[in-house]
C-alpha cells in the first residue's frame, strides 16, 4: 500500500511571504474595483464619439456599412465593434497639382511631385509649365468611402490626366494667354465625366488655372513676344479708340448738313409755292377789277419803296426851280 504525500507546512513569519499575502488579500477589493473602473471608462471612450458641424459620420460594424450620422453627439457599440469614418461632407476640398500651400488641412491637397505634374507638352510640341487647382464636394459619403479604394489619390490622378489630354488639344499661346478659360471649362466637365464613371461619389466644382508659363529657359524669349504682341494690341485698341471718335462725328456732320440741305430745299419750295399762290390770288382778284387791283399794288410798292430813299422833295410839275431854296447841306446825321 503507497503512502500518501507528505506536505510540509512552513509557519508564517519574516522572509516566507505570509506578510505579501495579506497584504495582497487586503488590495485585492481596490486591484478589482480599480480593474472595473478601466473598462467602464474604455466601454464609455469608446461609446461615444462626436460628428463636427461640416461633416458626416460613416458607421461600420465589423467592416460593414450601417449607417450615417449627423453632426452632433453620437453613440456606438465600444470595443472597436463599430468603428466611425468622419468625412468633411459639408466642406469644399481643394487638389493642388504643381505647387503646394503650406499649412493645407487635407492631407491630400499638396502636390507630392510638382515638377513633374506641372510639365505638359501642348499640341502644337512646346513645353509649359501648369499649375492649377481642383475644388470639388463630396456628394456621396457612402460611395466615396468604398466605391474606390483611395478616392483622393484617383481624383487627383484624373484631374492630371484630363489636363494633359487638354492641353495637349491647344496650341501654347491659347494655353497661355486666350485660351485659359476655354480650357478651365472643358477640363471641369470632362473632370466631372470621369468622377460619374468612376463613381467617386465627389462632385467637382471648379478647375482653375493658377500659374501657365514656359520653360526658364525660354522665358525671356517667351516675354518679349508676350510684350510685342501686348503693344500690338495695344495699338489696335488705340486706332480703334480713334476710329471710333473721329467717324461717327463725321457721319454725325454729315447727316446734320444732309439735313439742313434737305430743310432749305423744303424752304424754298414751300417759298415758291407760297409765291405761286399768291400770285394766283392777286391776278384772280386783277381780273375781278383791274384798275382798282393796280392802284393797290401800286400805293403797296410805293410804300415800300419810298422809305428806303431817304430825304423827298415832291413839287408840282408848273412849280419854279426849287434849287435855290434848297438848303444843300444836309442836317448832322441826316442825308
């Protein structure tokens, strides 16, 4: 038969650890109270969560989508069970291709390779140098975030490849001088095609050209064209500001002589017809009575005649010569 085996008791005291177990049994309500306190606190951190004002909250439990939610304080399952997507739905974005603004909040907004992005060849086989802006919305959270794997870098590879294929439509002075906006509206919709197609869930609202120059160097070249061709039009604008003055007041002097030509012919036909009907009226009445008409027309002329003839002697035919009583010089002021 086996005996059974032997268990050795050690009596508490110093050194054996029988103070570390009381002293264990006494902490053990605070280490559990402690423990508790931890997990309701990550329960409630992570329980909670809050959308700002100019964004949506995407929820996804497990990986999946679930729901939406609107700015404000928001509750969800804790334990990364729902995780949450803040998306600045309500917010205008802004891609920059060739340059970069320091202190950008979208962390996709900066040109990575600026060089390169901005070096485009035009149709007519000359290098320029383009730097613009895209700024589209977001106009589906739900597509944006899981239509495409990385909406922004793919909208911003869009936006490259739609200018290059319209710069590369136009010859380099419309991309530089008279062409830019022509450009910036066939780039945007064509832009806004591909975000459709791809289903990007963003809308894009404008594509802005900021800086188009030439390579350095040919920009002294480039300036000088630029400056004759700024005079040149210059000008044109200066003799179109001189035609424009001195030929209408022409045309204006014409027609004002045209027309008094035209009111003094009017004048003198209207004169002569006057003059007829008159006539008419006095040889109507010279044929009624002729001698009474001719004395009146007599005495008439006469009494416009004789004002005219200044000092008037009237003798009777039998009288003597009136030399002698004449006074032959003439009063002060008077013939």
């Amino acid at each position: 038969m086996t005996p059974p085996p032997i268990r050795q008791v050690f009596p508490e005291g110093p050194g054996n650890g029988g103070s570390a177990g009381a002293a264990f049994r006494q902490a053990k309500p605070w280490l559990i109270a402690g423990f508790w306190g931890i997990a309701a606190l990550l329960l409630l951190t992570t329980s909670f969560y809050s959308v700002p004002a100019d964004s949506v909250g995407i929820v996804q439990r497990f990986g999946r989508y679930l729901r939406s939610e609107d700015p404000g304080l928001r509750f969800k399952l804790p334990l990364g069970i729902d995780t949450v997507t803040l998306l600045p739905f309500r917010r205008q974005l802004k891609l920059e291709f060739g340059f970069s603004t320091p202190g950008a909040g979208n962390p996709h907004q900066a040109s990575q390779e600026p060089e390169s992005e901005k070096s485009m060849v035009t149709g007519d086989l000359n290098e320029t140098l383009v730097e613009w802006v895209v700024q589209y919305r977001i106009s589906d959270p739900k597509q944006f975030l899981f239509e495409a794997r990385d909406p922004e870098e793919t909208l911003r590879a869009a936006a490259e490849s739609v200018m290059r294929e319209v710069v590369g439509d136009r010859t380099v002075d419309e991309v530089i001088t008279f062409g830019r906006q022509e450009l910036e509206v066939e780039a945007r919709l064509a832009l806004h095609r591909v975000t459709e197609h791809y289903a990007l869930g963003a809308t894009v609202d404008l594509v802005q050209l900021k800086n188009v120059n030439p390579p350095k160097q040919v920009q002294a070249s480039f300036d000088e064209v630029n400056q004759a061709q700024q005079e040149k039009q210059r000008s044109i604008n200066v003799a179109n500001g001189d035609y424009n003055k001195v030929v209408p007041r022409a045309k204006g002097e014409a027609a004002r002589l045209i027309a008094e030509s035209q009111g003094y012919a009017q004048k003198r036909v209207n004169e002569a017809l006057g003059d007829a009907q008159l006539f008419k009226a006095v040889f109507t009445e010279y044929e009624k009575a002729p001698l009474v008409t001719r004395q009146r027309i007599y005495l008439e002329t006469m009494s416009e005649v004789l004002p005219k003839l200044g000092r008037k002697f009237i003798t009777d035919q039998d009288s003597q010569p009136l030399l002698p009583f004449l006074q032959l010089q003439t009063d002060k002021g008077n013939p």
